[in-house]
C-alpha cells in the first residue's frame, strides 16, 4: 500500500503503529491522525513530527540532526544552515529508508 500521507498520519505511524504496509494499517493511521487533530493545534503536531522524524545519520529529529550534521543546536542554525540541513537529511533519510526497504531491515533501531 503506497501514497501520500499528511504530516499527522506520518506521526501517528511512527508513534503508535508498525510498519507493516496493509489496508488495516492505514486505516488505523488515519483514526489516529484524526483524533490528533482534534487534541492538538497543527503548530504542536508538526513541532511533534520534527521531533520524531528520522533526519539520517541515526539522528531523530531537528535538535539531534542540527548536532550531527553542524555540531550545534538547532537555535544556533542561521538560515542557510537550517536550510542545508533540511535538505541534507531529508534526502539522506528517504534514501537510507529505501534501501532498508528493499532489504527488509530497520533503520536506526526502527522499521521501516
């Protein structure tokens, strides 16, 4: 099962569900990303997702990823550092997640 998923379902899978690829899988993604929405503002669910996501290298989320990859926190990143940074790790993460796919393994300690 493949498509597009809104930044809430992406954080309800890797919060609560497995990575299992099934309809009964992405039914449950979606109940759980609507009862996020309803909890939380779209500023704390993305604030959340960017604290969860993995960002390459086994750095999960922006504070970790900003250490890795420009050995600072994230609040000392100027503007093309955060930006270089988002690039760098989103790409470093969609290519090491598909490969792990391929094989079958996980990534950082979690499946993907």
């Amino acid at each position: 099962m493949e498509g597009g998923s809104t930044i809430t379902q992406q954080l309800a899978k890797v919060l609560f569900l497995t990575p299992d690829r099934s309809f009964s899988r992405k039914v449950k993604e979606a109940l759980l990303a609507f009862e996020l929405e309803k909890r939380y503002s779209k500023d704390r669910l993305l604030e959340l997702y960017l604290n969860q996501v993995y960002m390459g290298h086994g750095a999960f989320g922006v504070e970790a990823a900003a250490r890795m990859y420009f050995g600072k926190s994230v609040q000392d990143l100027s503007l093309p550092e955060a930006a270089d940074a988002r690039r760098a790790a989103a790409l470093a993460g969609q290519l090491l997640a598909l490969r792990a796919a391929r094989a079958g393994a996980s990534v950082g300690g979690r499946s993907w």
